[in-house]
C-alpha cells in the first residue's frame, strides 16, 4: 500500500547530484540504486539493492525519505499545471506497470492486443498499446464505466466473457488466431491461462498482475510456443518517456483516477476500490 507518490523536494542528502530543493518529481514504486549492473541493464525493479515502497517507506503521508534518489526519482521540467499531477501520480505506478505489460508482450504497429483485466493497470495497458502502434485492442470487460473508459484509451473491441467462453469469443474476432500480444493484468490462475489461451503460437504474453497461486500446466506452456516475460515493471526506466508525454499532452493517464479524497480518508479510498465503486483513487493532502 502506498507506493505511488509525486510529491516537491524539500531536502535532498550529499550525495545527491540531480535533484534540487524545489524540484517536482515522479517516483518509481521500488527504490533503485540506479548504478547496479541490473540497473544499467533496464530493470531497476530488481536492483540489488531495491526496496519496496510500501510499508518501510511508505508514501501515503505528508513527507516521505526516497533512498537513492538519484536512482529512483525523475523530475519534471518545471513546476506542473494542477491538472497534470493525476497523470503524473499515474506515472508511478500504473502507467508505468501497463506500459511494461505491453511492451513486454511486444504490442506494436499493426498488431492485435488483447488485455485481460480491466482495473487501472489493464486500462493502462491500452492507452500503452494504443500509443506504441496496436491496430487492434480487445478488452475482457463486465464494467459499463471501465469500457468506455478502455474505449477513449484506444480500444477497439469489448468482450464480457471470461475464462475458456471469453478465449473462444476472441478467437472468433480474430480468425480463430488469437492475438499477437496479450496483457495480463490481475494474476489469478484463471487469468493467466485466459491470457495464455489468448495469444496465437508465436505470440507474446505480458503479465504484470501480482501472481497468486498460478500455475500453468507444462505440456501447455509447451505446445502453445508463446513467450511470456512479466514480473514487477521496471517503471523508473520509463518514467523520462511518460513524463514527457504526460507533459506535452499526449497522453491523459489520470483520467484513470474517478475518486479523489484527503489523505485522512485513505480507508475510504481502499473500501471504494474493493467494492467496484472506484477504480483508482488519489489522495492528496
């Protein structure tokens, strides 16, 4: 909880060489060293020396300490417009997360995607697929408010089925195909082998949702021939490109969040989420 934060530079230690009292700045969810050879390969997620921004550093408060903030924190180019900050908060976490899922899954020009989870992350995952060229985005949704949502992100096609009934209502919009890549964005078994059941055999699945108790049956795996690469997003090699675009508007992430409410009332926010009446909340002091 609370690992998605932008916030102003009120004091920066010794050692720190690109920040600057004053400066606003967007942080990735897990503390990177920036300097690792982990790091310098593009997946500062899993630095040696990375920590998880939750309950030892937590950012749902008026001020938090970011170790290694060279390597974790990027700033903006000067002091955002208010409307701008939503976009940005997303930045840290979701935006960052469904950008990986697509490129993981190597969404790209001409290609037909599908996104199996419609919460923040999967509507990110379109916006995502959507910027980096997809001509075709499908999304498995059953809620009124998150279609027409994914449908301004970019998506072109709605699926409320789910599990084998929603593989095979795919496979009829593409040709009995399946897709080229397939974003998995919420980590249960069924899922997992939605997705998997999804992709056409030289596809590629992106999978982002935190794994709970999945597990795919070998002789599957093997005769479907599709890739699968996921994990935790290495959002802090993304987050210059999404600022950017976040900053010359060519992109609207914040549009995710449809509830917004005073840090005090942070258990108000996790209730609406976990009831479907939010789908992403910002808090803000």
């Amino acid at each position: 909880m609370g690992h998605e934060y932008v916030g102003v530079v009120e004091e920066v230690g010794d050692e720190v060489s690109t920040l600057e009292v004053g400066d606003f700045v967007v942080g990735s969810f897990v503390i990177s060293c920036g300097t690792c050879e982990i790091c310098r390969e593009g997946h500062p997620s899993r630095c040696v020396r990375a920590i998880f921004v939750d309950g030892q550093i937590g950012t749902q408060a008026e001020k938090a300490r970011i170790p290694f903030a060279d390597g974790t924190l990027v700033k903006t180019p000067g002091m955002p417009d208010p409307d701008l900050i939503p976009s940005l908060l997303a930045a840290s976490d979701v935006l960052g997360t469904g950008w990986f899922a697509a490129d993981a899954a190597g969404a790209g020009p001409g290609q037909t995607v599908a996104v199996v989870g419609d919460g923040a992350v999967g509507l990110m995952g379109v916006l995502a697929a959507r910027q980096m060229g997809a001509e075709r985005i499908i999304v498995f949704s059953r809620h009124p408010e998150r279609q027409a949502l994914a449908r301004e992100y970019g998506a072109t096609d709605i699926i409320e089925a789910r599990g084998d009934e929603g593989v095979a209502a795919l496979k009829e919009l593409t040709g009995g195909l399946g897709t080229h890549s397939t974003i998995e964005a919420v980590g249960t078994q069924e899922s997992m082998m939605q997705a998997i059941r999804a992709t056409r055999p030289g596809g590629a699945v992106g999978f982002v949702g935190v794994s709970h108790d999945v597990q795919i049956p070998g002789d599957e795996l093997f005769f479907s021939a599709v890739h699968l690469h996921g994990g935790p997003a290495p959002v802090r090699r993304y987050l210059p490109e999404l600022i950017d675009l976040i900053w010359r508007r060519e992109i609207d992430p914040g549009k995710v969040f449809d509830l917004t409410l005073p840090l005090e009332d942070a258990a108000e926010g996790y209730a609406a989420m976990d009831e479907r009446r939010a789908t992403k909340v910002l808090l803000t002091l």
